[in-house]
C-alpha cells in the first residue's frame, strides 16, 4: 500500500509540472528564457528507473516538441532522447540526494539539451548561434535549474532517488 501511494504522488507531481508547462510557462515572459518543466519532469522519470525508460520518454517528449515546431524535425527528439537516457545511466554512478547535486545536474542536463537540439536542428550560424550556446541556452538551464529546485524542496519526500515508479 506504501509503494503505491508514493507512485502516485511521484506521478502526481509529474502531472504537475506538464500542468504548469503549459499553464505558467507562457506567463513567465521570453520562452528562451522560461523554465522547461516538461524537461524537468522526464528528469526526475528517467533518474528514477532504468536508461530505457528515460530514452523512452525523451522521444516521446523530444517527438511531440518536434510536432509542435517542425522546422527541424527530429532535432528535439534525438536531443532529449539522449538526455532522457543519461540521465537514466548517470543515477546509477554518482547521483546523490543532495539539492545542489540534483540543481547542477538539471543544469546541465538543459544546457546539454539545448545545444545537442540547436546543432543538430542546423538551423543557426555565426552569431547568432553563438549567442544561443552561450548566451540564452545557458539563462534557459539556469531557469529550469531553478524551477526544478523550488519543486524538490516542495516535493522531495514524494520524489525520493531510491523509490522507483
């Protein structure tokens, strides 16, 4: 009975982050700049089962951003795929229940996103892309990081590493 209430806050909480995705995001100003919840709920899936199921619902996820904006199909797919699966290998290394472990890996894992997504879509050049690695990815990961971190300090019980959903 204790395993299946913590799956269904943990899928609570998930269902909770694609509500805000689409609710809150659009408030919070430049899209290049707003916190990516649907990023940080495949995040805290795919740290919580296995790298299958991570690259899984990273295509799933990366396929319909691509139908949504389909001037590089497929660039998002294969972005967040391959994050969707790390993230599933990089827990059994070193992840940590340790806010600021969790706050850096969210970073990173945006940022990487990010850039796998913009160079793979071919869709920027010269300074342009310059400032989208450098400049507004970087601001975007800064900002799911943060939001990821309000959600696990309001949450982190419900979204223990050790329970698997």
């Amino acid at each position: 009975m204790r395993n299946r209430a913590a799956a269904i806050r943990f899928w609570g909480v998930l269902l909770g982050l694609l509500v805000a995705h689409f609710a809150l995001r659009p408030r919070l100003g430049d899209p290049r700049f707003a916190p990516d919840f649907v990023l940080i709920a495949l995040l805290f899936l795919a740290i919580r089962t296995r790298p299958g199921v991570g690259a899984a619902a990273g295509f799933s996820v990366g396929l319909l951003t691509d139908a949504v904006a389909p001037t590089a199909f497929g660039a998002a797919a294969f972005a967040t795929t391959g994050v969707g699966y790390l993230a599933g290998w990089l827990k059994a290394v070193f992840f940590a229940d340790n806010l600021l472990v969790n706050a850096l890996f969210v970073f990173v894992a945006a940022w990487a996103r990010d850039v796998i997504e913009v160079l793979a879509g071919n869709q920027l050049s010269g300074g342009a892309l310059a400032w989208q690695l450098l400049a507004f990815s970087p601001l975007a990961g800064l900002a799911t990081s943060a939001a990821a971190l309000v959600v696990l300090l309001f949450f982190r019980g419900w979204l223990r590493a050790g329970r698997s959903a």
